[in-house]
C-alpha cells in the first residue's frame, strides 16, 4: 500500500519560498529567488536572501496561505487555477519554524503575506496572531514585514503596526481603472489607497512611538498603465503619506491564467520605474521633470538622469567648485555620498581635474564630464593615469 506522508513545515515552507518571488522585500528584488527545492538538507533552504543596505539578509520569507478565494488576472495564486500547489499554515505552526529558523542562524528576519480565504479581516488575523507568537512566545525582536491584506479594519491594521517593522499593501495598478483590469474584485480607493492612508494617519496620530515604514507594489504594464500615472501617484505616495519603499514588479504571463497570453513586460521598463522612483524620492526631483516618450512611457533607450540632463545641462553646465547640494545632484554620475564629498574636497582647494573626482571615490568620473565646468572650464575627457 502506497502512504503518502504529510510534507513536515519546512519542506511546505520551502514550497512557498519559490512562490512568493512575486512579492519583493528588499532592495534587489530581482535578485529575490528561492534556492533549490527543498530536501530536507538544510533550514538555509527555506529562506530568501534579501538585499538591503547593510548587505544581504536572509529572511523566511513566506505566506499563510497560497490558497485564495479572489481573481486577479494576473495571479498564480488566484481562486481555481488548478497549476497552483495550495500550501497553508496554523499560526502556531509558521512561528515556530521562524523561531527554528532564526535560533540556528538560518533566518534574521520574516516577511510575511498570504492569499484571503474566508475573507481579508479573518485573514489578517492569522497574519498578526503569528506576528504576536513569535513576538511574545518566542521573545523576537528583529525585523518583519508584515502585508495588509485588502480593506481590513482599523483595529487590526493599529496592531499590525505594533508588530512590524514594516507594513504593505499592494496597490496593483495606479487608478481604480487599471485595478478593475487588473484585479476585478479589488477597489482601488476604498481597499487599497485606504489602508496606506489609514497607515500613515496612525502614524500621525503616535508621533513619540516607533512605527513602522510604508511600502506598496505595482504590476506593470498587463493592461496599458502607463508610467507617467504610476510615477505621478508615487510622487503622491511618497509626499502626502510618506511611503518608504515603491516596488515594481514587470507584469510577465502566468499559464492558466486570464492573462496568460497577455505578452511579458521588458524588465528594462521595470528599472527605469525605479530609477524615477529614487529621483523622486532621495534627490527631490518632480515627475514633470522625468522624461516620457510620447505613449507616457519612461524611455528605455536612457536613464531618466541623463535624458535631463541631456535636455538642460550640455548646454549649460553645472560648476562644481560653486553649485550647491541640489544642483550637484543634477549631474549624471554623482549622487548622495558623491555630492558630499565635492562641498567637502572644494572648502579644502580647487577641483580642476577628472582624476581629483575619481579620488573622491566618484567611480566614472567621465559621465559626468559633459554636464560640469571645473574651476571654469570644461573638463578634459582624457583621464590622467596617476
Ligand atoms: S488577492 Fe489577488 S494577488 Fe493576492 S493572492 Fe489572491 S489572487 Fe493573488
């Protein structure tokens, strides 16, 4: 007689691991793959190497449920598509494979969604009731991400946010057309926008209490979003409620799916979203400055930097030894910790030379060579050697 055994909680977490690359938590996300199937080897196996800016993180990274009672076109998760393998947790069980997990080494942080199944408030509650087992049975106090599903109520979203380090939902699309398209049993207003609002109003509301951070998600480009909606409501995002972190997921087809014949996205799109998306948030930029194609689409061809500065600067250079913070973050090439070190390098003497830049740690000191003067002139491309 053939006995099937019950797969233990690391081998289903090792199962979920792969599916939940569709939900980025760090700063690479493409980078945010599952490592091999999981047999029973090695509790390293069932967690997601997360870039962030101390370096990479290995986080169990996972969902209470991959089973869903909703339909958004685009998911693999979605209610009756039978491709998808429905993994689901207790509570009890997910806290104590995270509590394994981050006593042997192997994790240093949670990241954890779900699919909604007997609707969103009863499965957030599952959300937060592993957030507060691990917190309070298990005594954790490092990082977890925690998501909000859809429209829940405010009480859970405040507890939720006494739990995490950071909070998400995801937006999906950048109005209530596209999420119709995108996700026919969603509302974009009254779901979506709402619970970052209502995130980012609590927030307000514990000025002297440690909070959590925002984040969201896009899909792009499945129904003809355009990026200069979606940058024009990250603009909103990051000004109005203070939003850490936009993530951008390049739509690509999922089989037996609605939109499995829908074709896949250039993930080149994806990376000029996010270079837009770091202009608008860390170097004061406003979307009217980006530079969109005629279709309002970011061109490809170009960073969104240097199609600026294209446009504005070759005729009229920036000069180093007088422009201030702002300006100096203008120029292709030199950012945050570059333009600090130039105010610093010229109180001390005169920049003249590309190869003073490169001692500044600016590593291709020539993109930014068509768009300054040094000291009055325009610099030579010809770098010298020592
Ligand atoms: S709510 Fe939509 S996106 Fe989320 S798991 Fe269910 S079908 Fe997928």
């Amino acid at each position: 007689m053939h006995i099937q055994s019950t797969p233990d909680t690391f081998t289903k977490l090792a199962q979920v691991s792969d599916a939940t690359t569709f939900e980025p938590a760090g700063d690479q996300p493409q980078t945010e793959r599952a490592r091999r199937p999981y047999q029973s080897r090695s509790l390293a196996e069932c967690v997601t190497n997360v870039a962030t800016p101390r370096g990479p993180m290995p986080i169990m990274k996972t969902m209470v449920t991959t089973a869903c009672e909703r339909n958004c076109n685009y998911c693999p998760f979605r209610a009756g598509r039978g491709k998808t393998k429905r993994v689901t947790f207790t509570p009890d069980e997910l806290a104590s494979a995270f509590d394994t997990l981050q006593r042997a080494g192997s994790a240093r942080g949670m990241f954890l969604s779900s699919g909604i199944i007997k609707g969103s408030v009863t499965t957030q509650d599952k959300i937060i009731d592993t957030a507060e087992i691990v917190r309070k049975r298990y005594g954790y106090r490092g990082y977890m991400h925690l998501k909000i599903m859809p429209g829940i109520e405010r009480d859970q979203l405040a507890r939720l946010m006494q739990l995490a380090d950071r909070v998400s939902v995801n937006l999906e699309g950048p109005s209530q057309t596209r999420v119709n398209a995108l996700a026919p049993k969603k509302d974009f207003n009254l779901e979506l926008l709402s619970m970052l609002q209502m995130a980012d109003a609590i927030r307000r509301e514990n000025p002297h209490r440690k909070m959590p951070s925002l984040a969201t998600q896009f899909v792009v480009g499945a129904v003809g979003d355009t990026d200069v909606e979606i940058m024009s409501l990250n603009q909103r995002l990051y000004r109005q409620l203070r939003l850490a972190r936009v993530y951008f997921s390049a739509f690509h087809p999922v089989l037996q799916t609605p939109f499995e014949n829908v074709p896949a996205v250039d993930l080149q799109r994806e990376t000029r979203l996010y270079q837009s998306s770091f202009l608008l948030r860390d170097y004061g930029w406003d979307v009217e400055e980006l530079s969109f194609a005629p279709g309002g689409n970011l061109r490809l061809d170009v960073d969104p930097k240097r199609a600026w500065a294209d446009e504005n600067l070759v005729n009229a250079p920036i000069e180093l030894m007088t422009a201030d913070r702002e300006r100096l973050l203008r120029v292709p090439g030199i950012g945050p910790v570059s333009a600090d070190a130039i105010l610093n390098a010229r109180r001390r003497g005169r920049l003249t030379d590309l190869a003073q830049l490169r001692k500044l740690n600016i590593h291709a000191p020539e993109q930014a060579a068509p768009y300054i003067l040094l000291d009055g002139r325009r610099p030579s491309t010809q770098l010298r050697l020592f």
